[in-house]
C-alpha cells in the first residue's frame, strides 16, 4: 500500500477514520461543534433570527389530541427522548451482560457513582439552602456528560489503560440511571390518573409483546411513540418514556442478533450525530452581553461550578478511596489512585445531562444565562484539569518503560 495511504502510526488512514467514529469520540467533537456554533449565533447579528428558530411553535394534531410546542421544546422533549432509549438501552444491557452484570464488577462503578452525586448535590444545597427557588437546582451538578468525558479521554488515545475508559463508561451510565431516576421523583408536575392509566395499558401490551416472543422492532416503536405522548399528558417528562420501552424491548437473542441490540445499533449514529448536537445547537446559545459581575452571584453559579468542579471529584475519588480501603471494592488491574483521580475530575463534565435538568429546574428562563454560563464554565474547567492530570499521569508511566527498553541489552 503507498505510504499516502498510512497515517504515521502505519494504520490505513480510512481505518483510523473508522476507529474514531466508532470509538464514539467523533459523536463528542461533533456535539462540541454545534454548542460551538450556538454560542457564536446567539453573539452575532443572526441573534434574534437564531432565537427566533428557537421559538417557532409547532403543532400536531389528531382527532381531538394536540400537541403544540416550539421548536427549542420539540427538541428537549422530543428527540432528546431518542437519546434516553439509548441510554436504557445501555444501562439495561450493562447490567444484564456487562459490566454491571455482577456485584464484584458493579460494586466500584456504583460507589463511585453514588458518591459522585450525593456530593455534588450536598454542595449545591448548602450554597442555596437559604433560597427554596434556587434551592430546585440541586440536581443540576450530580450527573456526567459521557460523550464529552469519553471524547477527552480519546485525546489520548493508547496512553489510556481500556480499564480506565470500561469503567468510566460504567460510572457515567450508573450517573445516567441515577439522573433518570432523580427526574422521575423530583421534576414531575401533577399527575393524571387518566393518562397514566394509558401508558400503563401501553407497557403492558408491549411486555405482552416481548413474553410472546414478537421480535420485529415495529411494534415497539409504536409503542413508544404512544407512551411518549402519554407521558406528555401524564406529568412524567415525555423523554422518560425511552427509559421505559428500553427494558420491554427484547434483549435474549434468538436465531440473530436480539433486537435490543439492533435497536441499540441503529439509535447510536443518530443520537451521537443528529439528537445531541441539535440539542446543543438549541441549548448552548449562552448570550455573553447579558453577563454581567451581578449575574454571576446569584447562588445558583457558585454551586453548579463547585458541585462539578470540587464536589465530583472529591465525591467519585473519595467515595471510592474509602470503599477500596475499606475492602468493599476492587479497582481493575490497570486503574492506580492518580489515573482515578484523572478519571474523577473528568466526571466534572456535565453539559448534557447538567442543561436538560437545570430546564427542568428552572423552566422559566429568567436564570438560564447564569445556568448556561455555570456548566459551560465548570464542565470547560474539568475537562482541561482532567485531562491534564491525565496527561501527567500516563507520560510518567511511560517514561521507565522507555527507559528499560532502551537500557534492555541486545540479544545476541
């Protein structure tokens, strides 16, 4: 093959293409390209035109139901439901086959999860304990970005241990679940005994699906498509109704590949490459000129910033630390404390999951610049220390080996 064709590693350039949007790093630099663009857009002259978009209402309707919402909305609880199929999707696979399949595998992922949300949350409440508006915040820090962390982690690609990236990867899915269950519980408005009725006929019809052994991916579709409306009118947040096709969907193989699996699949270019972005096309548009010193000490800020920054780290590292000297976990082979550490500061990344639940938190709009400014702030920060520290990390450990390689004698 000629060498144009060869990256300078050796490796066929079209291969290192493909081994980096399969490595789930391109659907990271991707998201950061939108959120980009959005905050460029929300600064210039097309300002008003951008949030103009934003605002464009839009309505469906059929018979007597109808749904009206504007594009910004449609986006949040629309296609970000998209993005929560896959996340149970994930979660559920996890701890069916994967990594949270058993306890002694599970144990230090959870803890370090556990740890990284109780926290972060702790120091949120305490910054706004005094203010029961700011105080509906508290769940903004406690959750981790996995596109954005894993994507930094791709940085340094071979110098990385692949226990490292499993169980980070693991710690951002407990995070994931952890948010999910957190939404459910505390971002639901009143309830309709009707419409969860309807979404309760719904799941069973499609668990009644599954234990009959339908396999074609159609009908579970559908289904979501119905529960996703009855959550709409129920209180529950409509994305939530991923989360819950995502554990009727078949998961046990049978004559191919399951159809969890291929569902799975099939999601995961499209989540990566079109959900998230438009959701940080629609959700970063951070407006700089309406900062202000003033702004920046509403309460909120300081504890968004330090439940990411500080409370993550000492949460994940912490909680983890005490667990494994207390004997009740086992860190993989390759991860040490100071790629932990690495690996903690990097759960400082909240963009995704942090944006979603401070609209939640905060519906109104009148906090948003201080709500955007804060995640984009301490996610920013975690990423560049994290990486950092990782950086560090892996280059000592290098070194003596190339070291004893050179001072190896030659065989004769």
């Amino acid at each position: 093959m000629p060498t144009h064709d060869r990256s300078p590693s050796g490796t066929p350039r079209f291969a290192t293409l493909r081994i980096f949007f399969r490595g789930g790093a391109a659907g990271g630099v991707v998201l950061i390209a939108t959120s980009a663009l959005a905050l460029a857009l929300a600064n210039s002259p097309f300002a008003a035109t951008y949030q103009a978009v934003l605002d464009l209402p839009i309505g469906l309707s059929a018979g007597r139901l109808t749904i009206a919402q504007t594009v910004a909305e449609w986006i949040n609880n629309g296609l970000m439901a998209f993005f929560f199929l896959l996340v149970g999707l994930e979660i559920r696979r996890e701890m069916v086959q994967g990594q949270l399949a058993t306890l002694p595998r599970a144990a230090a992922p959870i803890v370090a999860a556990l740890g990284g949300m109780i926290v972060p949350a702790a120091i949120y409440a305490a910054l706004n304990w005094h203010d029961p508006a700011s105080l509906r915040g508290w769940a903004i820090p406690v959750a981790t970005d996995i596109a954005f962390s894993l994507a930094v982690l791709r940085v340094l690609s071979v110098r990385v241990p692949a226990g490292l990236k499993v169980f980070l990867t693991a710690l951002a899915i407990i995070d994931d679940l952890g948010a999910i269950v957190i939404i459910a519980a505390f971002y639901t408005a009143a309830l309709d005994p009707l419409a969860l009725a309807a979404c309760a006929a719904v799941l069973a019809a499609l668990f009644g699906l599954n234990r009959a052994g339908v396999r074609a991916l159609g009908p579970y579709m559908v289904g979501f498509l119905l529960l996703w409306v009855g959550f709409a009118h129920s209180g529950i947040h409509a994305t939530l109704a991923g989360v819950a096709v995502a554990f009727v969907v078949p998961l046990r193989e049978r004559n191919g590949e399951a159809p969890a699996r291929r569902l799975e699949r099939a999601l995961t270019g499209w989540v990566a490459y079109a959900v998230l972005p438009l959701f940080g096309l629609a959700n970063a548009g951070l407006h700089f000129d309406a900062l202000s010193w003033h702004s920046l000490h509403d309460p909120i800020v300081p504890g968004i910033v330090l439940g990411l920054f500080v409370g993550k780290q000492l949460g994940v590292f912490g909680a983890t630390f005490i667990a494994r000297r207390a004997g009740l976990v086992r860190l993989p082979t390759q991860i040490d404390l100071p790629l932990l550490y690495g690996a903690a500061v990097l759960c400082g990344i909240g963009f995704t999951m942090s944006l979603f639940i401070g609209d939640l938190a905060f519906p109104d709009g009148p906090r948003v610049t201080e709500l955007r400014a804060a995640v984009f702030g301490a996610s920013l920060v975690s990423a560049l220390f994290g990486l950092a520290v990782l950086a560090v990390v892996t280059r000592r450990r290098r070194k003596p080996a190339s070291a004893a390689a050179v001072s190896r004698p030659t065989e004769p």
